[in-house]
C-alpha cells in the first residue's frame, strides 16, 4: 500500500458544519487532506453528524465542564495533537482561544469568518454590513493570531449587497463563497505552497501575498 501524504487535518466546530462539509467533500473529491477528527465544544452541534455520517471520529469537550479558558484551552490542546494535526481548521468554533494556544498552533491554525476583514470583526457581522450600508460583503480565511479574527489574511471572497437584503438573506450568499475559499487556502497549505512567513505574511509560492 502507498504511503499516505496527504495533511491531517483537526476541525473544530460549534454548530452547523457547513464549512466542514465542504472541506469533507473537497477531501472526497481528491484534495490531499485527512480530516483525522472533529471536535466540539456543544454536544448538540449538527456538525458533529456529518462527521460521524463520513466516518470520521466526532469528539465533544464541553466548554461547561471547566472553571476557566485556560484549563479548557489546555486540555483541548491535549485533545487535538493526540491526533497529531498538520493543521487545525477553525470552523464555526464560536470561542475565544488563548494566547497560549494560539500561539502553541501558530502557523497551522485557520479561521473562517463572514466579513470582509478587518472589517466587522466579531459577532453579527451581515447585519453590521447592513447597518453600514456596505455595497459589498464577503468572508475571508486567515492565520489565527492572538488578536480575535486579526491574523494574516489568505483569501477572501466578495459579494455585493443586494438593497432587497436581509441579515439571512446577505449570509447565505456569503457562506456560498465561504465553502469555496475554505478548501482552496486549505488546498495550498495541504500541498506546501502557502505558509505563514518569517515576517508574519502569508507566503504563496515562495511571495509574500499581496495585502488584500
Ligand atoms: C460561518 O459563517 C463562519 O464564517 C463563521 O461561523 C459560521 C459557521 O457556519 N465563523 P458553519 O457551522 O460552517 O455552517
């Protein structure tokens, strides 16, 4: 049998999972990653079904079970690199991470969020853009940093902004192109192209990646 080279890949979840379904299907479809686990921090978080549908090991740590975020942060460190990940994926994984933890992934840590950053960082960001009245949205994947959805940006995907839009109406869009950049920045790190460089960018190919 060939030796499997393929990435490994920890996926961190809270709720729907419909980025990790779209990493799932981009696995099925040859992206050369192994998604060796699913984590999350809620028992009833649907994602955690499409992991078991696909036969991948779906493990919960109740955030409610600890005192602090640093004794949780601590033993879900423990958790994933039992799984020995090339890289962990934040995917809908609605908690604030540790300096320590971060840092203790820094390089090989992504996030996903719906906006167009650093624009609307946080929460709530489709009614925010709404609020503003931005004519253009979108989502972006990054480097997790220790500053909260300020990491190095990969990848981003713009949408405009419809004036029929509602908040659910304006995310739906947005999450369309989310399940698209997701595999793609998750793609070139599984094939060696992208790393975080030396002086904190994002390097494709051997550049440095232009600002967004
Ligand atoms: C996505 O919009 C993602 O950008 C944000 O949380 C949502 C998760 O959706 N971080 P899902 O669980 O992947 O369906």
């Amino acid at each position: 049998m060939s030796e499997d080279n393929r990435l490994s890949v920890v996926a961190l979840i809270s709720g729907g999972g419909s980025n990790l379904q779209a990493l799932i299907d981009a696995q099925a479809a040859g992206l050369p990653i192994r998604i060796v686990a699913v984590i999350s921090n809620r028992a009833d978080a649907p994602g955690l079904d499409r992991a078991r549908h696909h036969g991948i090991p779906a493990e919960i740590l109740s955030h409610r079970d600890y005192p602090d975020r640093e004794t949780y942060d601590a033993d879900l460190q423990r958790l994933i690199d039992r799984h020995d990940p090339g890289l962990v994926v934040l995917a809908g994984f609605m908690r604030i991470l540790t300096p320590e933890f971060v840092n203790h992934y820094r390089g090989r840590m992504f996030n996903i969020h719906p906006s167009l950053l650093p624009k609307f960082r946080g929460l709530h960001t489709h009614q925010r853009a709404l609020d503003a009245d931005e004519t253009e949205h979108g989502a972006s994947v990054h480097f997790v940093t220790a500053e909260l959805d300020g990491g190095p940006i990969i990848l981003q995907a713009r949408v405009p902004v419809l004036p029929e839009d509602d908040a659910a109406t304006l995310a739906a869009r947005v999450l369309e192109q989310e399940h698209r950049i997701y595999p793609a920045a998750v793609g070139w790190f599984a094939e060696g192209r992208l790393k975080l460089g030396e002086d904190g960018r994002p390097w494709l190919d051997g550049e440095p990646m232009p600002e967004p």
